[in-house]
C-alpha cells in the first residue's frame, strides 16, 4: 500500500510520537525481489535468462497442466491420448528391455538351441503383447474415467467433483501402475510355466527377464501416467482439498525412479549371477557383454527416468518461485494452478492460500487505513500492543465545515446532499495529504486534519496555513453549491489512542483543537471564511506572507485573546 510522506523528501526512515519514546518505522521499498533477475553486465537479459524463460512457458503449457477455460469433454479427450501414449510408451520400453535382456544377456542353458523355444517363445510373446496392450487400455480407462467417482462422471459435463472423485483422480497413475504389473505378472508366470517344458533353467531366465520388463513397465507407466493426467489432477485439485491417504508422494515417484532407471539394471546382474551359479557355463565375452549392456542400460534409462523424475518435482517449484517473485513485487493477486498430486501440489495450495491471506491483509489494511487516515493506520499497525493513552506533541489544527449545512439538508435530496459532502471531503483530503498532513476524523459535514501527529511535521504551521489556502480556492473553484469556513490553530496536544480496551482511535486533544473549533465557527460570519490564529502565523515561516494579522479576540470556551489571522486575498464567501 502505497504511504505518503508527509513532508520533505523521503529518508531512510521516519519518527513517530510513541508512548515511550520515538519509534522508527522504515520507509517501504518501492520493488522487493526475492529472486533476483538474470541480466549481462550490459543490462541485457542474459541468454540464461531467456532459456529459462523459455522453459518456463513449455512447462506451463496448457496441455501439459490444464487449463480452467477448456471444456471438460474436450480435456477428456486430450488426457486420454496423453494416457495412452503414456501406457504405450512404457510397454514399449519393457518391451525393449526384455528382446535386449533376452537377445544379449541372458545365457542360455545347453541343449535348447535345437529345440522349438525360440519361435514359440517369439510367437506367444507377439500374441500377448497385443493382448496385454488391449486389455491394459481398457481396463485402466474403466478404473480411471467409469463409475460414479470416474472422472468422465463430473469431467464431460463441467460439474465440480466430490471428495470421491478428487481422490479417485490422484490415485489414477498408481491404478495404472497397478494394471501393468497384474498384466506382467500373468505374463512371468505364463512364459516360466511354458519354458519349462524345455527346461527348468531356460524358465528361470525367461521369467526373471519378463519380471524385468514387467519392473521397468509398471514404474514407466506411473511416471509417464503422472504427467499425462496433470491437466485432469489440476482441474480436480482447484475444486477443493482431498484427503491424501493412500495417495502416493514424492517419495515414491523417485523410488519408481530408481526401479526404473538403476533398479531394473540391478536385478538384471542378479539375474545373471542366479545363472552362473548354475550349470550354465558364462565365457567372458558373453560376461562382457552382460555389463556393457546392463550398464548402459543403467546409464541411458537413469538419465531419462531421473530427467522426468525432476521435471515432474521441479515444475511445481519453479511455479511457485514464479509467484513468489510477483508476490515480492508488490503483486498479491497472483494464484497458481494446483496441479500436482504430491506434496508439491500441497506447497501450491499453500501458496495460495498464502497469497488469499496477503490479499486480504492489504485490503483491510487499505480499508483501515481509508476510514482512521493513512498515517494513523501506518501507526496502529507499526505498534504491535497499542495502549489507551498518548503524549503530548507539537501540532498544528486545520478544522473545515460546511456553512448553512442544515438548510442544505433541508432543501436537497439527502442523495444530492451525500454526493456534494463526499465532493467537498474529496477535495479536503487531497489539499491536506498534498501538505503532509492527514485528516483525522470527519464529523458530519466538517473534518478535522493534523499536522504533526503521529508523524513529526517541522514545518506544520505553515503546511497547515498552505493547505487552509489552496483548499479554499479549491472549494471556491470546485464544489459549487456549499460553502466552507476554515479555522487553522497550532500549539501542544495529546496525540494517542482514546476510547476503551475493546474499541478506540487514535486522535489528539488539546486547546489548539478547540482553537481551530472555534476559529470555524468565528470565519463563519467573515468574508473571507478563513481565520487563523496569531501564533500559527508567528511559526509559518515564507507562507505568512500570503496572511495578514487582524484584531484580537476571545472565542468561545477560552480565557486567553486570540489574534486572527486573515488571507491577504479576500474572497467573499
């Protein structure tokens, strides 16, 4: 929210009037950045800076995270050939690690060569990928989008989900994983019962490479099924929270990781090892090539898995450093998209939910500080117990109100009268902030505006006088169908909080107050509609200049004689 500063160029800080002493509060900073930006020694974005931007916008892409304004049928549709290339394309890795396991590390026991193993083994392994591909399609759409908590059910036509529905999107890449390793175990337990007609070994080895392949499938298809239902989880998350049990976390996306990318080369030396410690003779050739290939088996899906692995952690941070940076510069309506389904996805609600909380702090803050006045605001909030009480300061009183105000009532509609008071206190307002005072209170139709309080004003008298001035010509100039007088007083008040423990303001009190109350009500029957007093002209400085001291006299409710201090440019009212 923006502060004025009231009066002079603006320092490293500014005092207040404080109960027990001068209290320092900061001057705000114009920019806070939490992250810095990244820029070449010339002031041009770096190149760094631009990638980074650039992969940036590729991973908010709608597609790869939803977005709000697209249909729910035609998102079914998307996140549904996203799902089945996902499901495909970890087939095809399993696939491709149990023809490479097979072909070039497995040894093979004496004897089978001659036999029939291989083209049946070839024959039914192309019958049951084709079986395995159709049914894991099916099946994992029917636990995905059927029934009453599908998503197809609140997803096709636009409705909010139930608690049931959220929670059954979130669980979807660990039922697509489920899926994937019934159909690869069905498929170990039918190639090892086969082969072992031939024999016992050969089962053995082909069923530990299909167990294998089932591995490296089912922990792809969690990754791949992840990322490919991000838009759906996004859409599901953004209609409330979701009890999280038996809803996988980062800690197993990075274990799939693992099984995928070194797990899988793992349990592939082990498998040979099982081998050799059988009859099976292994020559060093064929051990050579067992490790180079389970090596760059361990290399080549690392790489890829630990690549996804990150992006998919990675990319909600980075969402939420993309906040952070705008919330750091002063822009607290930003709200990310919740899309995540582990604890990263919890880091976005609460950012959001962090973002709401600053949002509606500066709207009270702003309402706040509209109804008590900037400045008593800025005080209030700076003090972390406020007390009842207050301290004697310097100020200097400019009090305004309406002439003939209630025949004004009387003859206007109340709506035309509100709509020329808020005409008048808007002028008000500006001539006094535009001098470094702030207006205290309004008070039916007059107001009542310091200079001082609660910030030290050294030049207050003649702020107040300058602001008495131009706020008369505005009126005159501005507002037609009102008229105002204007009495400016100065001298020591009480500047704190007055009231009780469960409702108070801040406000000063003292004999200037009832001065400039006085002097008001005094400039009423004047020409010029504008009165000060005496010693406020003694302490203005160049601005008496504009003023000219008249006769002395005893207002109401004082003792002491006040001389009235009169514009030297009359005007009459």
């Amino acid at each position: 929210m923006p502060w004025r500063n009231a009066g002079g160029p603006a320092s490293a800080g500014r005092s207040i009037c404080g109960a027990q002493g001068t209290l320092t509060i900061p001057e705000p900073k114009a920019e806070l950045r939490i992250f810095p930006s990244v820029a070449s020694p010339g002031g041009r974005p770096a190149r760094t800076g631009r990638y980074r931007a650039f992969l940036d916008g590729l991973a908010a892409h709608p597609w790869l995270i939803g977005d709000t304004k697209t249909p729910g049928r035609k998102l079914a549709r998307r996140v549904r050939v996203l799902t089945l290339v996902a499901i495909l394309a970890a087939n095809v890795v399993g696939i491709a690690v149990v023809v490479a396991f097979a072909v070039l590390v497995l040894p093979k026991p004496d004897g089978v060569g001659g036999t029939s193993a291989v083209p049946v083994n070839l024959a039914l392994g192309g019958a049951y990928v084709l079986f395995a591909l159709v049914t894991g399609v099916i099946w994992g759409r029917r636990l995905v989008e059927s029934g009453p908590n599908g998503s197809r059910t609140w997803l096709d036509p636009d409705l909010r989900p139930t608690a049931a529905q959220r929670l059954r999107v979130l669980r979807a890449p660990l039922r697509i994983m489920f899926v994937q390793m019934v159909l690869w175990g069905l498929a170990t337990l039918l190639f090892a019962g086969v082969n072992v007609i031939y024999s016992w070994l050969l089962a053995l080895g082909v069923g530990l490479t299909v167990a294998l392949g089932g591995i490296t499938t089912s922990a792809a298809a969690y990754v791949l099924a992840e990322l490919a239902l991000r838009p759906v989880a996004s859409r599901a998350l953004a209609a409330g929270p979701v009890d999280r049990r038996f809803v996988p976390g980062v800690a197993l996306r990075w274990f799939l990781a693992w099984a995928l990318g070194t797990g899988a080369a793992i349990v592939g030396l082990v498998a040979v090892g099982i081998v050799a410690l059988t009859s099976v003779e292994i020559d060093e050739q064929t051990l050579a090539i067992t490790v180079v290939v389970l090596g760059s088996t361990a290399l080549g899906f690392g790489a890829v898995v630990g690549a996804l692995a990150a992006y998919a952690t990675v990319h909600p941070i980075a969402s939420i450093r993309r906040g952070l940076e705008r919330v750091g510069e002063g822009d607290f309506a930003v709200e990310l998209a919740v899309w995540d389904s582990t604890e990263m996805g919890l880091l976005q609600s609460g950012f959001n939910e962090m973002a709401a909380g600053l949002r509606e702090r500066e709207r009270i803050r702003d309402i706040f500080g509209r109804q008590v006045g900037r400045e008593a605001a800025r005080q209030a909030l700076a003090v972390e117990d406020p007390q009842l009480g207050g301290e004697l300061c310097e100020v200097a009183v400019l009090f305004v109100d309406v002439v003939g105000s209630t025949q004004l009532a009387a003859s206007h509609d109340p709506r035309q009268v509100v709509a020329l008071l808020n005409e008048f206190f808007a002028e008000v307002v500006e001539a006094v902030d535009e001098r470094g005072g702030w207006v205290n209170k309004f008070e039916g139709d007059a107001a009542l505006a310091v200079f001082g309080a609660p910030t030290p004003l050294p030049n207050r008298a003649a702020a107040a006088l300058a602001a008495a001035r131009e706020l008369d010509a505005r009126l005159q100039q501005r507002v037609q169908g009102l008229s105002a007088a204007i009495g400016v007083a100065s001298g020591t008040v009480v500047a704190g909080h007055v009231g009780a423990e469960s409702r108070f303001e801040y406000t000063v009190i003292g004999d200037p107050v009832n001065e400039a109350a006085r002097l008001t009500e005094l400039a009423k029957e004047r020409p010029s509609r504008v009165l000060a007093s005496g010693t406020t002209l003694a302490a203005a400085g160049e601005e008496a200049a504009h003023w000219q001291l008249g006769e002395a006299v005893t207002v109401r409710g004082r003792s002491q004689p006040t001389q009235l201090g009169t514009l030297r440019d009359v005007r009459v009212g």
